[in-house]
C-alpha cells in the first residue's frame, strides 16, 4: 500500500507542475512525451499486425496441404 501511496503523491506532484506551466509549454511538453509515445505503440501494433498475418497465412497453407 505504501507504494501505491508513493505512487499517487508522485504523480500529483507531476501534475501540479505540469498545470503550473504555461499553455505553450506544456503543449511543448505534450508533443516530446507523445509523439514518440504513440509512434512506439504504433510499431508495436504493426509488428503484432505483421505476426498475426504470418500465423493465419501459416494455419490456411497447412489447411490445404
């Protein structure tokens, strides 16, 4: 429980520093923590995609063999 604790103060402590910031800032913020964010779970996502295929492609070719 204490780390959850620790946790959640962490995290409010973040959040306030991040609302005390100003507008331009914290879209500057946004866009560095985001971007590469969303471009890894993109990646991530087209290599499960790309691995999925190859089993389903696997199991119809040893369908008709």
């Amino acid at each position: 429980m204490r780390v959850m604790h620790a946790v959640a103060n962490w995290w409010d402590s973040v959040e306030l520093w991040v609302t005390q910031l100003s507008f331009p800032f914290q879209v500057l913020l946004a866009i560095i923590v985001l971007l590469p964010l969303c471009g890894g779970i993109a990646v991530l996502a087209d290599r499960a995609w790309d691995l999925w295929d190859a089993g389903i492609a696997r199991l119809r070719a040893s369908r008709h063999d």
